[in-house]
C-alpha cells in the first residue's frame, strides 16, 4: 500500500512538467548528481579538450564543445557530423560514464521513452557572450529517439519554437540540474540557447555546460 502511494508521488512529481506532445522538463531531475557530472566533464575534457569548432558558413561557434561516447557531434567547413574521432587530435572520444548512461536513461524512461540507448553525448560549455542559435538537430540517424538535455552551472534561457523556423518562441529559464527530455512530435522542433548572462555559480563560476544525449549511429 504504501510503495503504491510512492509510486504515484513519484509519477505525478510537480517538477515533471510537460511541454507540449513528446517534450518533458524534469526540473532539478539531476540535483542530486551534479558534482560526479562535474567531476566526469572535466575528466571528458582533459582527454578530449573544449572547442569551438567552425560551421559549414566558416563562423566560428561561440560555444565550445566536446563528446563522449561511440560518436561525437562536430562541425567543419565540409558541414555537420557525427564523426567516432575528435579531429582535435585523431582519437577515439572518451568512453560515456556508466553513470552519463545511467542518468540518461532513468530521464528518458521517466518521459517514456523506454530503451534509450545513446551512443553520442555532446557536452556544450557556454561563457557569457555565448549562444546558439535557432536550429534542428537533424544528423542522428534514428529520429525515433528522443534527445536527453543536462543542464548544469549558470541558467540559461532555452528558445523553443515550431517546425518552422518562422514560427514563434517559447522562453524557459533551465537551470543547473534540469533536465529535458524531447521526442516523437517535438524532436524536430527548432531550438536554441539566448546569449548567457554574466554570473557566477558556486560549482561552475561563469559557466553553463549543457549535456546532450543522441542516438547518432
Ligand atoms: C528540442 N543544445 O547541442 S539542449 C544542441 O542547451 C543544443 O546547449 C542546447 O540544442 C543547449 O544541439 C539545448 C535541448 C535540446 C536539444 C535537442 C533538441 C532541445 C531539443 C532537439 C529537438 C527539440
Ligand atoms: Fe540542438
């Protein structure tokens, strides 16, 4: 009786807020996790260094980026990709933590997708200054996955429009240790990140980092 009670708390939680068909914010999802993800970014980018790679137009991206996992998300001249190298230095990404799959997975199950099983997780860094404009995630292979986002340090304001990229925008204040989960009808919405604001978190400094997860392969 009472794992029953449980069960429907945790189901009917607040903080689990529907955005519309196939888009969930699970507000402080990740609270509890944000130092070992951290500690594991960090790890990730002594072995696979931020950068800021070039798009297809030859702007250089004010965010910074690396990956872990089988495919990492790069950006050059000759386009978009998902390349089992880092063009930084030759060499396989590092490996996903257990515990980036783990959590990756607990948030997909909680939005109900079931079996997500993501082979590329993109970690974005953002300083003050840096955004990402409107666009569509469309190089994973496997549309019928959703996309696991992880925000961690300084807030930022996420854009979130239609199919179109005329169409109006929704603004939401992520903040360190949501996490939203998008799929089937919203997975091909155009998005993006506002420029961040100056500010300082306890656990980041000046920082935003952003963690996506994909089913690239
Ligand atoms: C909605 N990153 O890396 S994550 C990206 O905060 C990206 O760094 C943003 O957009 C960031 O491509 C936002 C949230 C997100 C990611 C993919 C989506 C939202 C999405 C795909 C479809 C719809
Ligand atoms: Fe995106």
């Amino acid at each position: 009786m009472r794992d029953l009670f449980a069960t429907d708390l945790f189901e009917a939680a607040p903080q689990d807020i529907s955005l519309g068909p196939g888009a969930m914010w699970l507000a402080g999802f990740a609270r509890g996790e944000t130092e070992s993800l951290l500690q594991d970014v960090a790890e990730i980018a002594r072995a696979a260094p931020f950068r800021h790679l070039v798009t297809p137009g030859g702007w250089t991206m004010s965010v910074a980026m690396t990956n872990c996992g089988a495919l990492g998300w790069v950006s050059d001249r000759s386009g978009y990709r998902y390349d089992p190298r880092d063009p930084g230095s030759g060499h396989s990404w590092p490996a996903m933590p257990s515990s980036f799959l783990d959590l990756a997975q607990r948030a997909a199950a909680r939005a109900g997708f079931a079996d997500f099983a993501p082979d590329a997780c993109l970690i974005n860094r953002y300083v003050p200054g840096a955004r990402l404009t409107l666009h569509q995630d469309r190089n994973e292979r496997g549309l019928a996955a959703p996309i696991v986002s992880v925000s961690l340090g300084l807030p930022a304001t996420f854009l979130w429009g239609g199919l179109t990229r005329a169409d109006k925008t929704r603004r939401l204040r992520l903040v360190h240790g949501d996490v939203v989960v998008w799929g089937g009808p919203a997975r091909m919405t155009f998005h993006g990140v506002d420029t961040l604001r100056d500010g300082d978190h306890p656990m980041t400094g000046a920082i935003r980092y952003n963690l996506t997860f994909r089913q690239a392969g």
